[in-house]
C-alpha cells in the first residue's frame, strides 16, 4: 500500500523545507525549497518532476498533459525505467520501460543540510513485481537538491538467482526550441538509431543538431553539454554505473502519436538519458549491487 499524507507529512515533520501536497495531477507530491533551487518529487515512481535553481527557468519538462494515474507512467520529469528499458526484450505485451516507474515508493527519509535537501524512497520486489520479473531485488532512490540535482539509483539482488537488468534515467530537459540547440559530448561514440531497422552501430562525426527525430542508444561513458540558443543557456548532465547515454525526441509525427503530449511539445525538450541500455546491461548476483546516477 501507498503512503498516505499523514505518513508522509510525519516523516517529514523536522524538516520545514519538504512540504507534502496533493496537486490535481492526483497522488502526493513533495515540495521542496532550499536556499538555491526549489524541487517537486512525486512518491508515485520516485520520481522528480521539476527542479530549478533560484531565479532561473525550469530545468526539466513536464507535459501539461501529464496525469498521474496510478500504474501509469507520467511524461516529464525524471522517470526511473527499470528493470528493463524500452520494450521487453521477450514479451511486447510487458509494459515499456519496466515498472518502476509506474509503482508507489515508500519514502524512508528526508533532510536538510546546509543548502541541500536529500530524500530517500525504497522499492522492494513483491507478488506484484515478480509476475512481471521473477526475481528479488531492492531499489533506492536518493535525490540530492542543491543547486545541483542529483538522482542516485541504487538497485540490488536480494535473492538466490543471478541476473542481468537495463536501466535508464530518462530525463527530461525543458528547451527554448529543439531546432535551436547542440549537443556536445557524443561526438566520437557510436550509436544504436532504434528508430531505424538497421541496427548496425553508426559513427557519430560531430556534434548532435536535432532536426527530426531522434531515438538513440549512444555507447558512451561521457557527460552531455545541452547549448539552449534560444535561452541562452547551457545545461551539463554527467553520470556514473553507465557505459550508455540515450537521446530521445519524437518530433512531429510521433507527438501527434501520444495522447499525453501537445502535438508541438516536441520542441519544447530533449531526454538525455544516463542509462544502462544496448549492450550496457549490468548483471547482478545475490546480494550484489550496481549504482546508476545523474547529475
């Protein structure tokens, strides 16, 4: 069972800084402010909706279609994908992305230091999760709010069995206009275009322009530079635990696709995703663990 707005508020109680509401989008969400950057997380998913560093413009997108409802996937934000990312490697009829995302999390703790809030949220397999994935594990979200983001998944093999997982953080970065910026960092790594049949591997020359869409498996260990033109700003997402960045736009045709999405959202953000994906799949023997973490 979920938490309910008492449980939260009562886990939260030394710690003005964190604030528990219930927006119209439908389950609790936690408010945060610090002296640098303000945050919204929402329990469902263990997932960060927004974050912005003081008098700047919002770093992440969220669909102003976007509706939580529960054991669906909310667009926008950071959703955690996992264990698997994208389709089921065996089964289409499995939900894409896994089920992480789409679960409620129990907050374990939340506080303030100095200038950073730091909240801490479980997931642990059960009769549910393993009709889905047939096996135990126990994941940790730790979300970092400074005048930094970070976003730490911990994920661990709590049974007998060994196995292996894909994984993503798939971030949303909120954009002036997708026609107006460049990507530094994946030039000289190869790629898997998944929006194609050919899966050969392709070589990337120079930096990455988006001029349609663009779904990408990047084999690379390198952080991202995002060059806002339009804003006049520039976004740095770094990693750690990933030998694979994903870059994701629909563009025109596919937004028209999702239901959840404005049919011209698509120039309004890029996913930059650090990710264990392709090739990239960590395996996990009993009691054995693997971070995965953005900033």
């Amino acid at each position: 069972m979920s938490q309910s707005i008492e449980d939260l508020t009562a886990i939260l109680s030394e710690t003005p800084e964190l604030t528990v509401t219930e927006p119209e989008i439908g389950f609790p969400v936690i408010e945060v402010q610090t002296p640098v950057s303000a945050a919204t997380i929402a329990v469902h998913g263990a997932q960060v909706l927004t974050w912005a560093p003081t008098d700047h413009p919002p770093v992440l997108y969220v669909s102003p279609k976007a509706k939580m409802t529960g054991g669906k996937a909310l667009r926008g934000g950071i959703p955690i994908c996992w264990p698997w990312f994208g389709n089921h490697p065996e089964d289409p009829q499995m939900p894409a992305h896994g089920f992480a995302r789409t679960r409620f999390w129990e907050l374990v703790s939340g506080e303030m230091v100095g200038k950073m809030a730091t909240l801490v949220f479980k997931l642990v397999s059960d009769e549910e999760t393993k009709a889905l994935f047939p096996f135990d594990f126990e994941l940790t979200a730790t979300i970092r709010i400074a005048d930094k983001l970070r976003v730490k998944l911990n994920m661990k093999n709590t049974g007998e069995e060994i196995y292996k997982v894909s994984s993503a953080l798939h971030t949303y970065l909120s954009l002036g206009d997708i026609e107006r910026i460049q990507l530094e960092g994946v030039k000289g790594s190869h790629y898997i275009d998944q929006a194609s049949d050919d899966k050969e591997p392709v070589y990337q020359e120079k930096n990455l322009q988006i001029k349609g869409e663009v779904d990408r498996i990047y084999q690379s260990m390198s952080s991202v530079l995002i060059r806002d033109l339009d804003r006049y700003r520039s976004v740095f997402v770094d990693k750690a635990g990933s030998r694979s960045t994903v870059i994701w736009n629909p563009w025109k045709e596919k937004s028209k696709e999702l239901a959840d999405l404005p049919d011209k959202a698509y120039k309004e953000f890029v996913c930059v995703e650090c990710a264990n994906a392709g090739t990239d799949k960590p395996t996990l023997r009993p009691n054995g663990s693997h971070n995965l973490e953005t900033v």
